[in-house]
C-alpha cells in the first residue's frame, strides 16, 4: 500500500513543475496560430503558417500543493508529509492531467477560406477521487467504525492521435465561422462506468460491507488476473504514446467557432473536443457489483481438529471480491471545452478581453474567468498577461509572448505565471510552447482584424 | 520605452521558467506509516456438538428425547455365529455305525447330553457295507427308520448277495464310492435312539444275517438342530470399551446425573443362554478400577430367545443398567476413561431338558455393550487443554493489535478459554489474556437444568509490538478451556443438541513501514 502512494505522490509532484492551467492565455494572442486552437474562427496572420512539434501540459491539483506534500524533518530529510495532504483535501478532489503533442500542421489562405490541416497526440487525465479513500489507504478504516463511507473514484486517462482537417471563413463583414473535423485513433483508455463503494464498517467486530457498483473499462492499459499475491492488477503504460496512429479505437469530433467584430470590439465563442472515441481493441470491462460482506472467518472448528496451520484473512479477503472481467466495446466522450471572449482594441497596440472558459469532464463543470491585457511591443514581439480565477483555485497572473526571428516564430504562454517562481506553492500548472513557420503576411504591424476591407487582406 | 524593456525583461523570463530545481523531491521518503485497519477475524459458532464431535474418534453423539445431547461408546461383548455349535455337534457324530442286529435301536450319545428331536441335514452322505457268508445267495431289505426323506419315507435299500463259496472273498455290498445323499434327508430319532431294520432272506426263504454290516454318516453338515442341545459354555473373552471425553483432561471434576450402562442383545438360538458376568469394572483417570455392583450382574443375564413357532427370528432384549439396579452413577461421575468386561455365554444354564431348543444354520447371538453419559451434570473445575501447532505466518507490517472478542454462550456451562503460545521447546512465552479470567458466563438455567437465555461477554486484549513478534514466532499453542457450572450453583445443567457458543473476533491491526 505504501509503496502505491508513494508512486502516486511521486507522480503528482513530477507533473506539477510542468506548469500549467487552463489555456486561456493563447486565447487571447491574436494573429498566432496555435489561438486557433482555441476557437478555428480565429485566424492567424499569415496566409501560410506550418506549425512544428509543440507541446502543451495542463496539471491540476485540487486543494494542495507541494509545500503540503513535502516536509523536512529533524535530519534534513525531505519526506512526504501525507497526513498534511489529508487534512488539505476536501470531499472530493480532482488530479487533472493534459498532455496535447501538436506534431504538425498546416494553415493556407486560400481565396476567402483558411484551411487548415494536421495531427495531434492528446493524453487525457483525470481522477475525482473522495478524501475518505485516501484516509482509507493511508490511515486505514479504523477511524471510520460505524460508518458508511464512499470510496469509490472516478477514472479517465486516455491516449488518442487526433487527425484534423479546418477551415473558417467571413459568413458576413466581420463574421467569421470556423470548424475543425477530426478523425480520433485511440491508443489506450482506462475509464470508469459506474463509480459507487460504499464501505461500512461495523462496531461489533468490525464486520466489512462493501456495497459496489464499480465498472472500469480499459483499453490496452490494464490486466487483471484476479487479486492475489502472484497476480493482480498490472498497469500497462506502453500504450500512452503515438507510435502507433491508427488503431480500430475509433471516433469523431469536432469543434466551432465563431469570431464577430463590432468597431473595436470582437467576440467570440467556441466550443472544442465535441465528439467521442469507441474503444474496440481488447477492450475489457471489469466489474465488481453487488454486496460484499466479510463478517470474519468461521475457522473455530477447523482450528479444534487441528487442521488449520496457517489462517490467512488477506487471502479469504481476495477471495471475497469477485471481479468479473467481460470483453465489450465501448464509448467514451472527450473533454468538452468552451470559450467565451470579448476584446477590445484600446489602442494601436493595446488589446483588453475577457473570457469565460467552460471544461467539461464526465458531469462536471470547471469555469475560469479571466482578464487580459496584450500590447505588440515590436513587430516582432508581442506579450501579454491574463489574470484569471478558477474555483477551486485562488486568483492567478499568467503572461504569454510571441517572438519572431524571420519567418520563424516562437510562443510561449503559461496561466499561471507565479507558479514559475513558487512552484511550491501551487496547486496547477500549465504551459504551452510552439514553434511556427510563417509565411505571406498580409500587412506588416497590422493587426488583420484591423483591416477594415477583409476582402482587401485575404487577397494579399 | 522603459515599460516596453521591462516587458521584454518579462518576456525573457518566461522563457526561462520551468527550472526549480525540484531534487530534493527525489529523495522524498515516506514517512513512518501508522494506519490502523479494523477488520473481523473470526467470526464462529460452535454448537456442542461441534465440539465434542471433533475429539470424539471413539464414540458418538445422540440427541436424546429432550434434546439432551449423550456421549455414546459402545463395544462387543459376545457375538457367536451357530456354526461354532454345530460344528461341535458333527464332531460328536460317530463316523461308522455297526449294524449287529436287524432292529437296531441306537441310543445317541452326542455332546453335552443332546437330547435331539430333529435334526435336518445340510449335506452329508450315507453308506454301508455288508458282505454274506452263507452258502446261498441273500436278498437284503434296509430301512433306516430314523432317516426320513423330505417326502416322508425313510431312507431304504435293497440289494441280493451272491452265496459265499468256502473260499476267496466273501461277496460284499457297498456304496462307498456312491453314498446316499443325505442332503433332503432329517434325523428323526425315537426317545433319543436311532432305529434302522433290515432283513435277510435266502432265495427258499430262509431268514439269515448279513455278516459285518456297516454303515457310516460322513461329511455331515446341519441346517437345524431341535432337542435339548445340553450345557455348553461359550468363552467370551476380556474387552474394553474406551471412553475418550477425557483425552485431554487436565483435572477437575465433571458429574455426569444420569449415566447408564445398557446391554443390547440380539438372539436367534432357540435356546435359554445366560450372560455370564465374569469381571466387569470402570477404570477411572486416576487409574482406579472400580467394579460395577449390580444384582443383574451377579445373577446374569439371560437372553430372550425365540421358540420354535419362532425359528428364523430374532430375538431381542434390553439390560440396563443404571444408578437404581447399581453403583454405575458414582463410577461414570468420576472421570471413567475405560469400561472392561469379560463375559461368557452359559447355554441351557438351567440344565433343563424339558425344554426344547432349536439352532438353525444361521443363528446366532450378539451382545453388544452401550455407555450412555447424558450430558446433564455438574462441572467444578474442569480443564482439557489441546495443544495445536501454529502458524501465524507473516504478519506483515502489523505492529499492534488490539482484539474485540464477543462471546456468547448458551450453555450453562461457564467457559473459561486462554490460549497459550508456547516456543519450539514448548515453553510458554505468552498467552492471549493476561489472566485466566472466564469469559464466557454460563447462561443461567431452569430447574430441568435448561438455559434460560444465552450470555453475551466482550472482551478486549491488547497486543502491542513485543508481544506481537513473540507471538509471530511461537510454532505451537495450546487452547485451554475450563468447564464449570459455578453460575449455576449446584443446579446440573442440560447440555442440548441445539445449544452452542459464538466467538467473534475482531482487530484493530496496527499498521507501519517495516
């Protein structure tokens, strides 16, 4: 057991130097071309642009940090003090985990349409876990004698290549629509179906129910060969990559935008990662269902005739749960995304906005808002600053930047730019690199939306 | 301008971000893992049934009327098959009979005084030889009157003999080589004589005899014997009955209220036969043998036999022996481990030969011997222990336990249990309670010695980490319970079928790294 939540800890501290939040900062970097990645209406500022491998991470650790997973003691040592981390959880707590590996893509004006075309590898992570499992886990069930407690947590790690095809054009002056059409090839899935552990234990001799109603599906990720000392559950990561970028794991989605301008002003919403994969290749689903009593052993009489040398409870206890392991396909929905904006022009350089981000993970809403401020500071160089708030989050500042050298370009955005200095003291990171190729720009130091004849730039 | 160099200056720094130096989390350990997992160990009801049957190797369990459990042990003391006995009879048969007269009457004297009415044949055959020194030749006629044929007639035969000459072999008769078979045949005799006649006649018709006129009875084998079969005494040989509820008593008293001794008897001989006591006593744990006083002892038992409109059946009889016709109460009361016995079987005790017997080819007699312990009684006191081998096997990262031990008792029958753990030498180095405090009450009983309602004690013992390990190590153990109805005073108890003990045991198993 200790040696499961010390890889789990290890593994929620290795992700958090990673640096990331939600993607709102690209949001707002107009004329780049990675912002369309938020809202394919929004178009980047050159008639072609290839983007090159670039990566994007988005961690989030609801309710505590590093400095509340690490402590020294006496010696110097640095230990993982989770009995702190316990009193920081809350009822439920949430692990979130992005992994976007944009590899290539292509963007051409051609005529009025921005067409776009690329590949994507995505790795999708979520757990809502309740605090009381981890009490359990780490303390054990002892402080909850005569209780009824829910441990059950909720799972969805995904790996897929996204193939996607786009375009946007002008519906009406200063309206421009835009849609991206993907074709998703997964690689590997783990998911729950049905999430509910309710384990009581009883005051009389500690008698354990556990009422389950647990269904995991797993592609390629996890082999289950029942629970005992030999086998077990055997996690299998090699699959989390995209060496492989076709598979019978299939699906489909899409995202829309839509960018409208009004004089200085232009708004925006999009909805992103609509659609959802089905999972086909040795997909599994394990199932643990019903009610699970142990009420002790009945070994009194075996013990009397002298026939019981060694009495195991772990052993009896694996026994007790039957997992039932069925081969089925099925359907897992992506992560929806929603933005919402509104920028104004305020100067020649300056631009203010505001946004509304929505994601969307099994049942839950996670909302940000924010406020950002973005000036071009040369012609080669823009930047800018978000100052967002989520709720299970305190007030962030982010800041992002955009350099070119040549037809070179080079960005870089993070959410939550504090982080980077106090690492430790956060509980989410993101952050998000690219590298473009760009070609044909319309009107130096211009700002496209500027342009007051659209026609006039898409021409050029 | 200057805004837009620190601008810059942050520009620059953004992209240098993502470089704390995050080593130290490498060597993040753990630190020392104390949970504490609550779980049901044991959770058992054993009925007394349970628990006696699984030390029972020797006797059994019964539930009698009123549900009250009884030890049984049981054991021969007598068993004959009738071949025994009939086999002594053709023994006492002679194999050649001398035909000196023409009406012959034979008296038979057969074993043991016979005085036979009957007798059927199972097989056998009958010959005779005879030969003829007269000068003429002889017509036989042979009647074996006590002989008769399942048809009614006796056996016959008739045969001529040629006239002797003077010299050479007289002429003979034989059938040696072909005998009658006797297998349809029973032997009828008259006042207990065997009558034959025969005749001799030349052919003028002259009256002569038949010279050195045998004739034999061989390979007899009966089917049924009828008469006064006389006094034989049938040895019947020492034997024990075990009685194994002490094996593993420690000391202490228990007083069984109602024990009994019974002597079950099936008999298929048609004859009287009486059990012939010759030692019968109680050997007691101390090593004490105690004899069992009883008229029916002195006297002997006789056995219900069946008549001769019975043949065939069985015959069944009962003795029992208890605390009114003996001394049987105080010798069970006091920790019996063995009964011994030597009894013979005496047929025809009375040596009356009025009466008449029967012994078919399939009779026989068994006397078999029941030691009845109700378990009704008291206990002071009483202590088995059983010593167990043990294996704890890994206990992991358990550090401390701490045991909640539920007992509920039905009995009315104080139980007081520890468990010791002994080393490889068997020394003890620890045991589960710190005293030797009963545990489990005895539930309070009626005036018929039937518990009221069951008792309900909880008990926490505390294992810290030395104990823990000493106990991890301990190859054996030895569970200990003591018996005592001090509850329930000097009222006896009733110990029914029905009637159990519940243990539950849970933990709360301390948990760390190592």
């Amino acid at each position: 057991m200790q040696k499961f939540l010390l890889h789990i800890c290890c593994l929620m501290l290795l992700t958090l130097p990673l640096q990331a939040q939600q993607d709102i900062g690209i949001h707002f970097m107009q004329g780049v071309w990675q912002s369309n990645i938020t809202n394919p209406a929004s178009m980047p500022s050159h008639k072609f642009v290839l983007a090159l491998p670039g990566f994007y991470n988005q961690t989030r650790i609801d309710n505590f940090n590093i400095n509340d997973v690490i402590r020294k003691d006496d010696q110097g040592n640095t230990l993982i003090d989770l009995d702190n981390v316990l009193d920081k959880m809350d009822v439920e707590n949430i692990i979130r985990q992005q992994v976007d590996i944009p590899t290539v893509s292509l963007g051409v004006k051609i005529n009025q349409l921005f067409l776009q075309i690329g590949h994507s590898f995505h790795v999708n992570g979520y757990l809502d876990y309740p605090k009381k499992l981890a009490q359990v886990a780490w303390q054990g069930n002892a402080q909850f004698i005569g209780e009824t407690i829910d441990i059950g947590p909720d799972v969805l790690a995904q790996a897929y290549n996204s193939f996607f095809v786009g375009v946007a054009g002008e519906i009406a002056p200063g309206v421009v629509i835009g849609g991206r059409f993907k074709v998703l090839s997964g690689t590997a899935d783990l998911s729950t179906q049905r999430r509910s552990l309710q384990l009581t234990t009883d005051t009389e001799i500690y008698q354990t129910q556990l009422d389950a109603d647990f269904v995991v599906n797993s592609t390629g990720v996890i082999n289950f060969e029942g629970f005992n000392r030999n086998t077990g559950v055997d996690f299998n990561d090699s699959n989390i990559n995209f060496d492989r970028l076709i598979s019978s794991n299939y699906g489909l989605a899409f995202d829309l935008g839509v960018q409208a301008r009004f004089g200085d002003w232009t708004f925006a919403a999009s909805a992103l990662d609509i659609g959802s994969i089905t999972w086909r290749e040795d997909a599994k689903k394990l199932s643990l269902e019903g009610n699970f009593e142990f009420q002790g052993l009945d070994i009194l009489k075996d013990v009397l005739l002298d026939s019981v040398s060694t009495i195991s409870l772990v052993d009896t206890l694996e026994t007790q749960y039957n997992v039932v392991e069925t081969s089925a396909s099925y359907t897992t929905d992506l992560p929806a995304k929603y933005y919402f904006s509104a920028t104004i022009q305020a100067t020649d350089t300056w631009r203010i906005g505001g946004l509304a981000y929505v994601e969307q993970y099994r049942e839950k809403f996670q909302t940000t808002v924010g406020l950002s401020a973005n000036v071009q500071l040369f012609d080669f160089l823009s930047a800018g600053a978000i100052y967002s708030f989520t709720e299970s989050e305190s007030f962030r500042l982010g800041a992002n930047t955009a350099i070119r050298l040549g037809p070179v370009q080079l960005i870089a955005a993070t959410d939550n730019l504090i982080t980077a200095f106090q690492v430790q003291e956060s509980n989410s990171a993101n952050f998000r690199l690219g590298l473009n190729l760009l070609l044909g720009k319309v009107n130096r130091g211009i700002d496209p939306d500027k342009i007051e004849n659209q026609d006039d730039f898409f021409r050029n | 301008m200057q805004l837009k160099n620190q601008l810059l200056g942050l520009t620059l720094s953004l992209l240098t971000i993502g470089c704390v130096d995050f080593n130290s989390l490498g060597d993040a350990k753990l630190p020392d893992y104390q949970a504490e997992f609550a779980v049901p160990l044991v959770n058992s009801r054993l009925t007394i049934a349970d628990i006696l049957d699984v030390n029972q190797t020797i006797g059994s369990l019964e539930v009698g009327a009123d549900n009250t459990l009884q030890l049984i042990y049981r054991g021969d003391v007598l068993k004959r098959q009738s071949n025994e006995i009939l086999e002594q009879f053709q023994s006492s048969f002679p194999p050649f009979i001398p035909v000196f007269s023409k009406d012959l009457r034979l008296p038979l004297n057969l074993l043991n005084g016979l005085e036979l009415d009957q007798l059927i044949f199972k097989a056998g055959g009958f010959t005779y030889y005879l030969e003829n020194e007269n000068d003429q030749g002889l017509q036989i006629d042979f009647e074996f009157s006590s002989l008769i044929h399942e048809d009614g007639t006796p056996l016959q035969f008739s045969l001529n003999l040629d006239a002797y000459t003077g010299t050479g072999a007289k002429p003979f008769a034989t059938n040696q080589s072909e005998p009658i078979d006797l297998t349809a045949y029973r032997l009828v005799p008259e006042d207990n004589e065997i009558v034959l006649k025969y005749s001799a006649q030349s052919s003028e018709g002259e009256a002569l005899n038949a010279s050195n006129f045998v004739i034999g009875l061989n390979d007899l084998d009966f089917s049924y014997i009828e008469g006064y079969l006389g006094q034989l005494e049938i040895p019947g040989g020492r034997d024990t009955v075990n009685i194994d509820f002490f094996e593993n008593y420690t000391n202490g008293e228990i007083y069984f209220d109602e024990p009994q001794v019974s002597f079950f008897i099936d008999n298929s001989f048609g004859v009287p036969t009486r059990a012939l006591v010759k030692e019968f006593f109680v050997e007691t744990l101390s090593g004490a043998q105690l004899p069992v006083m009883s008229p029916l002892i002195d006297a002997g038992v006789d056995f219900p036999f069946p008549t001769l409109d019975q043949i065939g059946q069985i015959a069944k009889g009962e003795v029992l022996v208890n605390n009114s016709n003996s001394n049987i109460d105080t010798l069970l009361s006091a920790n019996p481990i063995r009964v011994i016995y030597d009894v013979d079987a005496l047929i025809n005790p009375e040596a009356d030969s009025d009466i008449a017997g029967f012994v078919t080819d399939s009779s026989f007699f068994d006397v078999q011997m029941e030691v009845r312990l109700p378990l009704l009684g008291r206990a002071e006191g009483f202590r088995a222990t059983d010593t167990l081998s043990f294996d704890l096997g890994n206990t992991g990262n358990i550090n401390s336990a701490e045991f909640k031990i539920i007992t509920e008792n039905e009995l009315g029958v104080d139980v007081g249990l520890q468990v010791y753990f002994l080393d490889d030498q068997k020394n003890p180095i620890d045991s589960l309670f710190l005293e030797n405090s009963a545990i489990i009450k005895g539930a309070t009983v009626d005036d018929s010695g039937v518990p009221i309602a069951s008792e309900s004690v909880t008990t926490f013992v505390d294992f810290d980490q030395s104990r823990v390990e000493k106990v991890e190590d301990a190859p054996f153990m030895v569970l200990e319970a003591r018996f005592s109805t001090e509850t329930n005073a000097q009222q006896s108890v009733r110990i029914q079928n029905t009637q159990g003990v519940t243990i539950r045991i849970g933990a709360i198993l301390g948990l760390s790294n190592d």
